[in-house]
C-alpha cells in the first residue's frame, strides 16, 4: 500500500517542479523583453550590440522576486525601479562574470 502512495506523490511533486520551471522560464522570457528600453533609458553608456548580452546576463542572475518585478515591467512600462533593480543585478559578481565572458563576442560582430 506505501509504494503506489509513494509513486503517486513523488509523479505530483515531479509534475510541480515542471510547471515551477515552467513558470520561471516565461517570467524570464517576459523579463527579457523589457530590458533592452530600460537599457537605452537608464544606461545610455552600453553600446547598443551589449544589449542582448546585458539583458541575458541580467535576467539570468536574477532571482525570482526580480524576474517577477522585471516582467511586471514589460506591462507597465520602465521607470526608476526597473533600473534600480538593474543595478542591483550588474552589481553581482555572477553577473559581472557573465558580461565580462559574452562582452567580447558582441563587441567582436560590430
């Protein structure tokens, strides 16, 4: 009688990591959207080919509550907050680390 309810409970619990990751991953891909406006608004000095390696590296190193606030973003519109949870990403080494890796590439297709 343990091993079904046992199966039964670990296939829900592997069904709500799938949906979890699913959720993530629009969160993220709504993210993503809003980034390159905010980047011409608020950080005039990244080059235009940057922009898709800040915005990768951005939302990558976001957590969930940023990735959260960043898709709400992409509805309402940039402003002061969007950027500041920018900086609040960029100021992460994982970030750094990121942009230093992608930063020649992109640069390299100009």
């Amino acid at each position: 009688m343990r091993l079904p309810l046992i199966l039964c409970a670990a296939l829900a619990l592997s069904a709500c990591v799938e949906i979890q990751q699913a959720t993530d991953r629009a969160g993220r891909d709504t993210a993503k959207t809003v980034l390159p406006e905010a980047l011409a608004v608020y950080f005039p000095q990244v080059p235009k080919a940057l922009f898709t390696p800040f915005t990768n590296c951005v939302v990558d190193n976001a957590d969930a509550a940023e990735v959260q606030a960043l898709a709400a973003d992409a509805i309402t519109g940039v402003d002061q907050g969007t950027a500041d949870t920018i900086r609040t990403v960029l100021a992460r080494p994982e970030t750094q680390n990121c942009l230093r890796a992608a930063a020649p590439t992109a640069l390299g297709t100009l």
